[in-house]
C-alpha cells in the first residue's frame, strides 16, 4: 500500500520548486513506485574498478546512498550515488542523470527521505568493454 500522505507531501515540495500540480503528482507517484536509474560518471577515476570489485559481493551487503551535492560546479542539483559494502567501506560511484537529479535534489533539500538501492552492474562483457551501475530510487 502506498502512503497518500507522503505523496501528497512530495508533490507539493515539487509545486512549490516550479512543476505544474499535475506534473507534480506524476512524479511523485512514480518515485513512490519506484524508479529506475542508471548512474551517469561511472567511468571517471577509478570507477570502473571498484565497480568491477562490486560484482564479488552478495547484493544483499550491497547498500547505496544519494549524497546532495549542492556546490557542484557543472550541476546544481548534482546528487552523488554513494556505494557501500558492509564492512568495506563506501565509494563514490557517480551521480544521478541530470534530469532525475533536478527532480530529487529540491526533495533531498527539503529533507524528505529518499530510499536509493542498488539492483545490478551491467556490462563488461567484453574485454575493455564498460560497467555501469543501475538503481532505484523510490520516496
């Protein structure tokens, strides 16, 4: 069952950071659906090792946090996708698509609670091929 009232809440921080009402609870309904999310920067640093080192966990150790980055030079709204493995240690992955991010940045600021969790690393199949890290977010 869904709580009405947390997405009544979420759509009316998003009236209030300038969506229309109706575009507000679309959004809001899909975040408390769950959404999913690849995480964009994966391939700067040393990104793709400590992705390639992810794939030797269980994903049930595997926990992810959204981290709002609000002094971020190239994005405003920059929410960093933070990785962490129960008694590994944790590790900047990326961050979140900028049209996402600009949605769940305004709801970070105005402190509501944002559950991130991890789903899979995909690629490198190949060699030299990339890996990339899918999420979802959900309120």
């Amino acid at each position: 069952m869904f709580n009405l009232q947390l997405i009544c809440k979420t759509a009316n921080a998003l009236t209030k950071v300038g969506h229309s009402r109706s575009q507000a609870f679309v959004l809001a309904w899909v975040m408390a659906k769950g959404m999913n999310s690849k995480v964009t920067g994966v391939t700067h640093g040393k990104r793709q090792t400590a992705l390639q080192r992810l794939l030797r966990y269980d994903p049930a150790e595997v926990s992810v946090h959204l981290h709002r980055e609000p002094e971020n030079l190239y994005d405003t709204n920059a929410v960093a996708v933070i990785v962490s493995v129960h008694g590994r240690g944790a590790y900047k992955m990326g961050y979140l698509p900028s049209p996402i991010a600009a949605v769940i940045a305004p709801l970070i600021d105005t402190g509501k609670a944002i559950q991130s969790m991890y789903q899979t690393v995909k690629g490198g199949y190949l060699p030299g091929m990339n890996y990339g890290l899918a999420i979802q977010i959900r309120i």
